[in-house]
C-alpha cells in the first residue's frame, strides 16, 4: 500500500501513523512525503511542503518497481502537487482520500486552492473519502451538528466522486452517531 501524507514527527498520525496501521493489519507499506512538520502534543509550530517534483518523483520511483494495490492520501496543501498526483495514480483502483484540512487544535493546513484541487482532482477518482465532520463542514460550508446533518453531508460528498465516505462524528456527536460509513 503506497501512502501519500506528511510526516509526524511525533509518531501520532500522518506517514509514520499509516505505516503502523498498514503493518498491524498485515500489509506492506512504502510512502511517499508530501510535508515535514514541527509538531508535538501541544501543536504544530511549522509545516515545510515538498515541492512537487520531489514529491512526484518519489511517486515515480514506486511505480518503477510495482503498482501499489492501494493508495492512502493524506496531508497536501499544494493544487499543483495535489493535479500531478491525481493523474499518476489512476492507474490503482483503491484509492482512499483522508484530507487533513484542520489541525486537532484547529488552526487551517489547507489553502483554499488545495482544497478546490483536492476536489476537482482527487475526489472524482477515489473509492473512499475518510473525513472528520470538522473537516467536512469546511469543504461543504455548512454546520454538521446532528445525525441528520451527518447523512445529509455524507450524500454531498458522494456527489463529489467517491464510492464511500466515511464521515468521523468527534465529541460534537457523543451520545449520537460518532461515524457514519455510506455507500453510494
């Protein structure tokens, strides 16, 4: 499995998180940094983006050696980037967009133009978007507050282009839906 993300210096998430889950579930991950970032519990302090022929070309060389069986994006606040690896991959037919657009102590990581690439380019060809309701509701614009408001977004983001959406509820939701997997 190819993961597209940045890196967590602190382990938590990102590269270095993907590459856990892939190897606790078996598998066999090789990645792909989008982003190096200055980071601890307390907060991110600096994110550097990889230009996009670094991140490109590492892309490249994995599909020198094989096609990955499925791809995990994450972590890219770069539209250039964001087109050139959306037609790199369209080659998988398992792609899984996560889109970090907030950090957990809610300062932006996306621009507006990343976001509007990660749409157009990434969405259309993804089999799963995972996405936090916080997250959504920036993509969206409008407030997910209740259980209907998360199968409502759910079906916006269906006619964005994935298959399934997996829509992460938070604390907002406790005591209600805390997620909701739809399939188109």
């Amino acid at each position: 499995m190819l993961c597209i993300n940045g890196s967590d210096s602190m382990g938590h998430a990102g590269i270095q998180g993907d590459v856990r889950t892939i190897k606790d579930l078996g598998g066999y991950a090789v990645t792909v940094v989008t982003a190096v970032t200055i980071q601890n519990s307390m907060g991110i302090t600096g994110i550097h983006q990889l230009p996009t022929d670094l991140v490109l070309g590492q892309v490249k060389a994995i599909y020198e050696e094989e096609l990955p069986h499925a791809i995990k994006i994450g972590m890219m606040d770069n539209a250039e980037t964001i087109r050139a690896i959306s037609q790199e991959i369209l080659a998988c037919p398992n792609i899984v967009c996560s889109p970090v657009i907030l950090a957990s102590h809610g300062g932006l990581l996306m621009s507006n133009d990343s976001l509007v690439a990660y749409r157009q380019h990434l969405f259309p060809i993804c089999k799963l978007l995972i996405i936090k309701c916080t997250d959504a509701e920036i993509l969206l614009g409008r407030r997910i507050s209740t259980d209907t408001d998360m199968t409502e977004a759910a079906t916006l983001l269906h006619q964005m282009g994935p298959q399934w959406v997996l829509l992460r509820g938070g604390t907002f939701a406790k005591g209600r839906i805390n997620a909701l997997l739809s399939e188109s």
